[in-house]
C-alpha cells in the first residue's frame, strides 16, 4: 500500500504560508497584483483561471481579469501585454494557453517582460533555471519538487524518470531534479524500452497526456510515483497518466488524480506572484 501524497493539503499550507507573507507585505503598503488574460472560452481554461483567481483572493493578491473574445487579433493582445508589462501596480502577468490558432503563442511568451513571467515561460526565465540563477519556474514542476520536499522524499542520488519533454514540464522537471542531485533521465515518445527505463525510478514522474497509460509494470517496488496528468473519463470522473488501482499496491508513495500535482500548480503560481517583490527589485 502506497502512501498517498495530498497535494490538497501540502497546497493548502503553502497558501496560507503565502497568505501571511502577503499580510506582512500588506501592512509595509505593498500590494501585489496578478494580470489574467484569457482568450476565448475554452471550457477547461476558463475552470482554470477561476481556480486562480479564487487562490489570488484567498491568498490577498488583487486579481486583474481581461476576459478577452476567441477572435482578439494578435497584435491586440500585444498591445495589452505593453500596457501591462508598462504598468508598475502590476507584477505578475499570465496569459493562459492554449491561445486560438491565429495567435503565436511563443511570440506571446516573449512578450511579456520577463520580470513579470509569473508562468516561468519566458525564454529568459528557461535559461536562469537552466544555468542555475534566480528567476521564475514553471509552477507544475517547481510545484512537485515542493511537494517531494514537504512529504519527506530524499531526491538527492536517486534514480529519477521523467516521463514527457514539453517546455512547460518534461523539461524543466528534469532540470529541477538534477539541481535537486537526483540521476535524471527524461524519456518521450521515441524512448526504446520505456517500460524498463521507467523500472528504474526511484522518483517516477508522469506528463505523458495519455490517460491511465503507466501501469504496475512501469513502476519499481517502492518508487515514488508523481501524476501530472489531468483527464475526464467517458463516466465523467477524473484520471491521470497513471492507472492509479493497477500501480497504488506497488508504489511507495503516489499522487492521487484529482488532489495530487493540481493544486500545488496554483499554490506555486501564487508564490511566484509573492516572490515578484523581491525580482523585481
Ligand atoms: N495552460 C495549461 N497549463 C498552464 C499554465 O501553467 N499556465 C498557463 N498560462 N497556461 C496553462
């Protein structure tokens, strides 16, 4: 039987942890404020920036909404981010993704001001994490490594897969674990023998995007094994990259899907809002 790692009440104390934070900074007269920009209204991103918005007023950061239409043009929200990266009350800036087809979305990253890149997806922001200078991470990995580090979860010399290379995760996950000393070995869609490298792992973490893919036979004995995966089964409930019933009797420890990586996202995109007094001083 696996322990199972509550990434609901690990985030809960980190944002009441923040919440404090941001008290103290209050009563100093300094006020953050996140910018929200959605385009469109994708159903999920929408469910998603309302999580966030709802953290940020939790938390006592003033949330800027700009709930913009599907057929914005490029150059309009460009000019937004201008505005917004100009704008000395405002210090985190998050565009939510995916963007509609006619807007580059990489373009989109590089536009906003590195300093405010509260994602961590700013090319700037990649290569700091890269070389090992401050900056902003990716809220999704930097938010596993929190929760290793909170359930106790010694990275340092073990042996660490990543499944999955997006810039958003696979990545900079992989960058994380090795300034945490872990071996690390991040796989894809072209690794040959995936389930025998995933054998290996003493950390197993899953961004795949392929429900339920990673049964028992991926998973060592005893291995901790992390669920980045969010999906919505034809009987309506949740499930992630990981067959949770097939490999929980095998794991030491796993995260559940919903309530395991999910909120540590946003209780990191709220630390990266708390920490922009600092960078960008
Ligand atoms: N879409 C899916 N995940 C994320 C995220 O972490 N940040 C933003 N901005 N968009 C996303």
């Amino acid at each position: 039987m696996a322990t199972i790692i509550d990434g609901k009440k690990i985030s809960q104390t980190i944002k009441d942890e923040l919440k404090e934070k941001v008290a103290e900074y209050k009563q100093n007269g300094v006020e953050i404020a996140l910018a929200v920009i959605l385009v469109g209204n994708d159903p999920a991103s929408s469910v998603y920036v309302g999580n966030k918005k709802k953290a940020c007023e939790y938390i006592g950061i003033r949330s800027l909404s700009y709930e913009l239409p599907e057929e914005t043009s490029e150059e309009e929200l460009l000019t937004l981010i201008d505005t917004l990266n100009k704008d000395d009350s405002v210090n985190g800036i998050l565009v939510q993704l995916p963007l509609p087809k006619h807007i580059e979305e990489k373009k989109v990253i590089r536009a906003i001001s590195p300093k405010k890149d509260v994602d961590g997806f700013h090319p700037e922001n990649v290569g700091a994490l890269l070389i090992g200078e401050p900056g902003y991470v990716s809220c999704t990995p930097a938010g596993i490594i929190e929760l290793l580090r909170r359930s106790n979860v010694e990275i340092e010399g073990k042996e660490c897969v990543v499944i999955g290379r997006s810039n958003i995760v696979g990545k900079p996950m992989g960058v994380l674990l090795l300034r945490e000393n872990g071996t690390v070995t991040v796989t894809h869609s072209r690794t040959k023998d995936l389930k025998e490298v995933c054998k290996r792992a003493d950390i197993l973490v899953v961004a795949i995007g392929k429900p339920m893919m990673i049964t028992a036979d991926y998973v060592k004995e005893g291995a901790v094994v992390i669920d980045v995966g969010i999906h919505r089964k034809e009987d309506g409930k949740l499930c992630g990259d990981v067959d949770f019933s097939s490999v929980e009797p095998v794991a030491g420890a796993i995260t559940p899907v919903p309530g395991g990586v999910g909120p540590m996202t946003i209780a990191m995109l709220m630390k990266n809002c708390v920490d922009s007094i600092s960078l960008l001083s």
